[in-house]
C-alpha cells in the first residue's frame, strides 16, 4: 500500500445542529411563554460529541471529516467553530424555503446534499439528540433515507478495515456491535467530552474557510417536498410545561418560610416520605 | 373488497419486560384512544419463543396479536424487524402505530416512519384524540421546559414513541382473550448489516438517586462547599439522596456521582428540593420527571424558579438550615 | 449584547468564555485566597495557544489580530484578572520585544517555547528606584568578553515566580542620555539569576508577582535583544502593547462586576422589591454599562490601529487610562450594590475591586499615561 493513498482514507461527515443556547429562558412571567428569538445559537452538546468523536478517529486514521448544517444564514458559526475544532469541509445547507421542517424533510435534505456533494462517505455520526427539539429521530432517517445500517446512542467506536465496532448501553444490555461501512452513528455525550476551541484554530477557520453553501435549486429539490410545506408533521401549539403548575412564591424570612411550607404542603411531603409532618402541638 | 377495521397497533416491545412495561403501558392508552375513534387494539411480537408475551399482551387488554415466531428472529434486529413491520403496516393499514421509546425503540421509530413516509413524533407524554379523529402527540423539548403539540394530518399511519412511564397499564386479566395472527417469516428479508458480537445484561447499578423518591438538589448558590454539605443532612432526614448540578462537582463540592442532567443522571423523585439552581438546560434535562418541585433560589426569576410547584425566594443556605431544624421538630422519632 | 466586530469575534468571545468559566471558574476564588498560580489550568491553556495569541503560526502562535487578542483576555479576565494578567504580560511585553526587534536566531531559539507556553515570559523595568522613570534603572550590564554581565534588582515582576526567559532592562551606557540602556533575553537558571520571595498584593494575588535578582549574571551577547542602546526604544514600545492588554484586562474585570451586580441586584430584595427596581441602583447600572462599552471602543481602536500599522502609542494610552478608571470605578460601584456581601470575602466582588485598582498602577500609572496623550496631542500637526 502506497503512502498517501486516499482510498484507504477514513472519509467521515457530521451533521451539525445550531440550537438556542438555554441557560437562562426569557421567560414571559405572566404567561409563561418563552422568547425563543432572544437567544444565542450554539453547536448542539450532542453534535459536538459527534465532532469530537469523528476527531479522534481522525488522529487515529488518515481522515477527512465534512461538517455539514442545516439552518438560517447564523448557522454559519458553528460550521466555523467546527473547523476550528479541526473538521477539513463543510457543507452549508441554507434556503428560506427550507425552513419549518420536521424530521422526515431534514433527513431527507441533509441525505440529498450528502449524495450530490460527498457520496463516497464510509461513516456519518450525529449528535444522539439535540437540546431544542429533542427528537432524535434525524441521524436514523439520514442512515434510512440512504439505505446504510445505523446505530443510535453509541457509546465508544472503532473502525476497523471497512467495519465499525460499537459500544453502546441499550435497554440495560451493554452490547458490542459490527457494523459494515458506510454506515451512521448517532453518538451520546457520555464519553466523547469535546474539546476546547484553540484560538490558532479559530484564526484558521476564518481565513480561508473551506465552507460551500448551497439552497434548495442547488439539490434540484421542489419546494413542495422540503421545509414546512414538505412535513408530514405539523406543530399545533407550543407552550410552556410549567403553565400548569400553581408556582406558590414563598418569601420573607427562612424560618417563616419553612412553617409556612409545611402548613400549606405537610401532606403532599408528608405522604412521600410517609411521616406525619403536622406541626407539633 | 372487504373494508378494513380501523384498527390502533403497538410494537412489541419486551426486551427487559419486567423493568419494561411501556408496551402495557402504550396497550392501555391504545383502548382509551380506540374507543374514541372505534378501532381495535393490535400489538405485533417478532421474536422466538415468544408465547408468554403475546399472552401477556392479551391479558392486559391487546384484541389482536400479530405474531411473526422464528429462530431466525431470536435477537432484536432493526434492519429485520423494520422490514417485517413496513410489510404489516402496508397490508393492514392501521391509524396509528405507538412504539415505546426505549433505546430500541427509539432507533427502529424513526426509520420505520421514515420508509413509510409518514410523520414521527418522538418521546411524546401526552397522546388524545381531537375531534377530527386525529392523534394528537404531546412531546416535551427544551429539556422539557417547552411542550409541543403535533399531529400528522394526512400521512398515515399517525406514529409516535412514547416514554416509559407515561401511562398506566391496564391491570393483568386472566380471561382476556384475543386473536392471534400468525405471520410467516418472509423468504426474502435484508440480511443484517450490524452483527452484535456480544450482549451482556448491565449489572443492575446502584440506582440509588435515579430511583429515590426525594432528592435533594444543589447549585452554586448554594455559596461553598461547607454550606453545600448540609444538603447531606437535610436528604438523610428526609430519606433521599442528593444530586448536584455540574459547576458544583467541579468546585468539588459534590462527588461525581451525584451529577444530574441532560449528559449525566436522569431522576425522577415524587418530591424535588433544589436548592441555588438557575436552572441551566444541561442540568434540567435530567429533572423533567420530577414531581413536586421545591426550589430555593434568590432569583426569582432563574428557570428553576419559574418550573417549580413551590418557589422560595431567599438564601439558599439558610432556607436548608431551617428547614433541618423544622423537619427534626415535626418528625417524632 | 456584547460588542463583536464580527462572526470570528464573537466566536473567539465564545470559545474562551466557556474554556474560562468552566476550567478557572471554579477555582478563581480559591487561586485568589491560597495566592497559587493554577498549573493545572495553564497546562490546558497551552494547546489552545493562549501563550502564542499573536505569534506568528512558523514559530507555532495562533497569529491572531490584535482585537482577537483583547478579547481573550478580556474573557480570562472576566473570570480571573490574575491569570488575564498572566496571559496578557506574557503575549505582550514578554513576547513581542522579541518576534519585534529580535534577530531571527533569536526569534527561532526564544519564541516557540513562549507560543507553546512551556517558557513563560516576564519584563522587568521597575525597580526600587525607578518605575515611570526609567532614567533611575540602576540595574547594569557590564561587557565583557563575548557576553555581559548583570548586576541589580527588579521588583513586582508580573510572573516573576515563573517566568523563564524574562526580559531585563539594564544600563549599558551611563553615559549615553536616551541611549543608555538595553534589553537581554535572560534564561532560567543562568547562573547569578534568582527569584525572590513572592509578593504579598492586594490583588492579582493568584499571580507570582516577586523580585528577580541579577548577581553577576552572564548571559552571552547573543541574548541582547536589539541594539546596545535600543532599550528605552524597545521598553517604550514594549509598554505601547502591554497597554492594550491591561485596557482590556479591565474591560474584563470590570464587565465581571457589572453582570455580577445586574444578578444581584434582581435578586435582592428590599423594601419587598428587588433593588433593581429602584431608581438609584438603575443609574449607578446604566452608567457601568454605558463606561464599559465605551472603554471596550477605545481598547478595540487601539487593536485596529495596530493591526493596520499605525502607531497607537496614544491610542493604547487612552485605552489603557479610561479602562483601567472604569474598572475601578465600576467594580466600587458593584461593591456598594452588593452591600455588606460586596464587602465580605465570600463574594467575588471584592476580588474585581482589589484586581481593578492595579490596572490604574502598572505598565505606566493613569498619570503616565496623561503624559504619553497629552504629549502626543501637543505634539500633533493641528
């Protein structure tokens, strides 16, 4: 085998998710409502693991790792985070019209835009779920939508030749599995803690960035199939799960705050730890 | 040509059965929605040996069992199962088909709606049924600060996975009976592109915090390490365990294993104290499931204040202290 | 909203914030009580180039632009002003005197290990003697041979505790006014060379401030860092950078206190209400925000100047002084928002305001810096 043969090169892609970044919700307190416009956007923490794992195989094989996203024009920055963090390409997938989609349409962009722009792939990983919409379901359609085995909620891998041997805890089983390549991972965030930003790297990113962005005229996709109009899923309502708590606000001094959690709330304490907390005469 | 009876189905799930009741659980809640639309409750088992299941599936309120037995299905399979299911789902054409969101489950889900190009909704809490006869699916996001409310319009069948715990299963009945449809192992199934080399049960871990009934939670308002250690008093008298967010095990102040969150521990106590949480995403992820939420903060206005049955706006601390000093009052040996 | 000129700003923003909260915040509070310099963390601050911010990428820096720069240590220093201390005097007046005015042998044997942090640097003008002035440097290095030899002091030397190849500003040439003294690349354990005890501060207390002792220390001729005589040169333009890093040390500092008071301030109640709904605190929160950006401005134009080329010396000063009064002002006032907690050493607020005050004292007091603008306005072509 010669040097610097490139089909014995490990040629990986990771989708990329921008989501809010969520610390601190800009609640509306009257009516519990959330301004999800008013947050930063950040890589998805699954996402990342994903990056991160793809890097290490990358230091441990000759790799080639593709970042691609789907988002608005702001989604940009993670790609350039990911080339920062180390990633060689990207991939931008931005069009108004493909806003609004569930996970049936995305899967099915993001497997277009994979086979028009980096068909000879052998491994795709993903995040394992994302921190807004919490689906989960994205990387398995991608894997299904381009007929190539999948696993979810992978814990540790190693590629071996044109196989991938996976670790993952399912249903309380720990199990070891083989899968042939190509194939897609979706990766949890257990093991693979991503690693931090170099500055160098950051510099890099925005120098000449390797970052190609194409709409949905560029994937030859009908505007029917994609974004809100293509979802088979459609989103009735949004609304704030604390809605329906009473959300008793108890203020003043710690001690008269205490008795006076145990007058309104001795039972409902009470009956979990099956003691009677009245007070004592 | 005969008109198919509307009909609800459930995934066989019953890998890990015993810890595992989502498919009862998804068997019950399929009644209740059946009566609504009048459809018959139908659940599927691949598998081998698989007897004491679809009996199992029967006594706790299934109609109808379609049950594909063979050696060859001895392990749970994607590739295999998916191709059996998008057989059945063509043939018989049910409304809508649930699938507990175990790992399995959650992997088979999406790639099944996904060849039948139908809509998914994944991890839902809440399943109704409108006046349109549609699925209404509720499903949490945002660490389960936000809840969605989806439907699949047109596409067909309505999918959902649904999370553990959600519903309650109809109790175990002896004389239930129901149909049970055999079906044949097709000749011509994809040969598995993922082999499993080895599967060991997971020893059941301590699962002490995950199961506990009361948990007490700490943050970095909580001021230091030696205030945060008073947490430990109030848990014991309370008998429960004690949880952390990430900045406190990284002061150290809290060991590892106390670490609860999106990446990290999952708990689900009837009785939830937090104490000097702001409530950050990655570690409300791992509260969704509480119950009753007592939380202390100065900030009236952090996240964890806003999701709480109870909020307490005061010094963490001293609220921890006074409420030992209460509680110890109040329970008589 | 932060300030970010552009997407790779605020990506840089981003980056070291969370590298900053998550491995010093923790531990800002206890390096600041126990005075220890946190290896730990600078043994992660290696890889990601924070010692090669604005090295150039062949001697193995991050060649980043001069307000990238800034806002790295604005964001160290939002969390721990002694190790944006750390990180800005190494960058500046420890690393560029060399990558400006070294000869390319010196460049390729000193600057790698400086980009790659396994050698801290230092500079040491201040003496027991001399400060703003650096016509009262007393320490000299005398010819002799192939080499020199130094002999002197040098006090509150930022990293002094562990720097390895400090830069010494010494008298060559009594005798030559303006041209009497010159710069010399010491290393580590070179004989004659020591560290002194390290200092007892007020604040920047997890820095190894200490003196450096030079007993007749000879280090080779090689290691003069420009000319014989280039030294007030070199030490002036050394200062000009190391302005714009202090400017933006206290932009950090500063914005630290103002976030930290915004949060206190809506959550403690008086009166029933959270202070923050009083008049009184609102304009003390309006002004530290509004001097806060306006300081952030002045530290940027600065970067930009000298990314084009320009001189900033008067542009650095401005920055440097308005900054530097900010901080302090800003984190006084987030003291006495905070109340008696601002004042107890359980809080952080007092370690912004112990922090801040330094930056109106080192690398040229306010008063030094009055100088350097009101000379260059003087000077100026109307």
């Amino acid at each position: 085998m010669r040097a610097g043969d490139t089909t014995k090169m490990l040629k990986m892609i990771v989708c990329i998710k921008q989501v809010p970044m969520v610390s601190e919700l800009p609640w509306d307190p009257k009516t519990g409502v959330l301004t999800r416009d008013a947050a930063e956007g950040m890589m998805n923490p699954a996402c990342k693991s994903a990056l991160e794992a793809a890097l290490r195989l990358k230091e441990e094989h000759n790799g080639q790792i593709t970042a691609i996203t789907m988002g608005p024009p702001m989604a940009m920055e993670v790609l350039h985070e990911a080339l920062a963090m180390g990633a060689d390409r990207c991939l931008m997938l931005s069009d108004p019209k493909m806003a609004g989609a569930d996970t049936q349409v995305t899967s099915f962009t993001l497997a277009r835009a994979i086979e028009i722009f980096c068909s000879d792939y052998d491994l795709i990983l993903c995040g394992c779920h994302t921190s807004d919409s919490e689906t989960a379901q994205v990387g398995p359609q991608i894997a299904e939508e381009l007929d190539i085995p999948s696993a979810a909620y992978v814990e540790n891998l190693s590629v071996k030749g044109k196989t991938i041997r996976i670790e993952r805890i399912a249903d309380h089983f720990l199990e070891t599995l083989e899968m042939d390549l190509p194939g897609l991972v979706t990766v949890t965030t257990g093991h693979f803690t991503p690693r931090y930003i170099p500055i160098g790297g950051l510099q890099d990113a925005f120098g000449e960035p390797n970052i190609l962005t194409v709409g949905a005229h560029d994937l030859s996709l009908d505007e029917n199939t994609i974004g809100l109009k293509g979802s088979p899923t459609k989103i009735l309502e949004v609304f704030s799960s604390t809605a329906g708590k009473k959300n008793v606000v108890l203020t003043g001094a710690p001690k008269k705050i205490v008795e006076e959690l145990f007058k309104r709330f001795d039972d409902t304490i009470g009956s979990v730890i099956r003691k009677d907390l009245k007070a004592v005469k | 040509m005969e008109r198919k009876k509307r009909s609800i189905w459930v995934f066989g799930d019953y890998r890990n059965y015993f810890q595992n009741r989502v498919t009862l659980q998804l068997i019950s809640r399929a009644n209740d929605l059946a009566k609504i639309i009048g459809a018959e409750v139908c659940v599927t088992v691949f598998g081998h040996d698989t007897d004491e299941w679809v009996g199992e599936y029967i006594a706790h309120g299934a109609m109808k069992v379609y049950v594909c037995d063979h050696p060859d299905l001895k392990f749970y399979s994607n590739d295999v199962y998916i191709t059996l299911m998008e057989r059945l789902v063509r043939r018989y054409e049910p409304e809508i088909l649930l699938v507990g969101a175990t790992t399995f489950g959650r992997e088979f889900a999406p790639r099944l709606a996904k060849r039948l190009k139908t809509g998914l909704t994944a991890d839902c809490i809440g399943l109704d049924i409108n006046e349109d006869g549609i699925l209404i699916q509720t499903a949490p996001a945002f660490g389960g600060n936000l809840l969605t409310k989806i439907v699949t319009p047109e596409r067909r069948p309505q999918m959902a996975t649904v999370r553990p715990g959600t519903f309650q299963e109809i109790p175990h009945n002896y004389h239930a009976t129901g149909e049970i449809v055999p079906v044949p192992l097709p000749e011509d199934l994809p040969k598995d592109r993922i082999r499993l080399i080895s599967s060991e049960r997971q020893p059941s871990r301590e699962q002490k915090l995950e199961d506990a009934a009361v948990v007490v939670c700490g943050g970095r308002g909580m001021g230091s390490r030696k205030k945060f250690k008073n947490l430990y008093e109030l848990a014991r008298v309370l008998g429960g365990e004690v949880g952390a967010t990430r900045p406190v095990v990284y002061s150290k102040w809290a060991e590892d294993e106390t670490l609860v969150g999106q990446a990290d521990k999952h708990i689900k106590p009837k009785v939830l104290f937090s104490f000097g949480i702001s409530g950050a995403i990655q570690h409300t992820a791992g509260i969704k499931d509480a119950g009753f939420i007592i939380a202390v903060n100065k900030n009236p206005n952090a996240v964890m204040m806003k999701m709480a049955d109870v909020a307490i706006v005061a010094d963490a601390g001293q609220v921890c202290t006074a409420l030992i000093r209460e509680l110890k009052k109040r329970i008589r040996s | 909203m932060v300030f970010n000129a552009c997407m790779k700003h605020k990506l840089v923003r981003k980056s070291v914030r969370e590298f900053a909260e998550a491995e010093l915040g923790p531990i800002a509070h206890e390096i600041d009580r126990e005075a220890r310099f946190p290896l730990e963390v600078v043994e992660k601050m290696r890889s990601l180039n924070f010692f090669g911010l604005q090295v150039p990428k062949k001697y193995g820096g991050a060649a980043a632009d001069s307000i990238s720069y800034a806002i790295a240590v604005e964001e160290i220093s939002r969390v721990s002003g002694a190790m944006g201390l750390c990180i800005t005097v190494h960058n500046s007046v420890g690393i560029y005197p060399i990558l400006k005015y070294g000869t390319e042998e010196q460049k390729q044997r000193f600057v790698p290990k400086l980009a790659r942090g396994e050698h801290i640097g230092a500079f040491c003008l201040t003496e027991a003697n001399a400060g703003s002035d650096a016509g009262g440097v007393e320490t000299n290095a005398v010819r002799d041979g192939d080499g020199y030899v130094i002999n002197g002091t040098k006090i509150f030397v930022t990293n002094g505790g562990v720097c390895s190849t400090p830069l010494i500003f010494a008298v060559t040439n009594p005798d030559k006014p303006g041209r009497s003294a010159s710069v010399f690349i010491v290393e580590k354990g070179t004989p004659g060379f020591s560290v002194g005890e390290i200092e007892d501060l007020c604040g920047m207390r997890a820095n190894p401030v200490s003196s450096l002792f030079f007993e007749d220390c000879r280090v080779p001729k090689e290691n003069l860092l420009g000319a014989e005589g280039d030294g007030l040169k070199i030490g002036l333009n050394a200062l000009d950078t190391g302005r714009i890093g202090i400017g933006a040390q206290a932009v950090g500092i500063a914005q630290a206190a103002l976030e930290a008071s915004v949060k206190y301030s809506k959550e403690r109640q008086q009166f029933r209400k959270p202070i923050a709904s009083f008049q009184s605190i609102q304009n003390l929160l309006a002004d530290m925000a509004t001097e806060i950006d306006a300081a952030r401005l002045l530290v940027y134009r600065a970067c930009a100047a000298k990314d084009a080329g320009l001189d900033f010396g008067k542009e650095a000063a401005m920055a440097k002084l308005y900054a530097s009064t900010v901080a302090s002002r800003v984190t006084g006032n987030a003291m006495q928002i905070h109340g008696g907690y601002g004042y107890s050493r359980e809080y952080d607020v007092e370690r912004f305001f112990r922090d801040a005050k330094v930056t109106e004292i080192y690398e040229g007091t306010s008063e030094v810096q009055r100088m350097v603008i009101s000379k260059a306005i003087l000077t100026e072509p109307i």
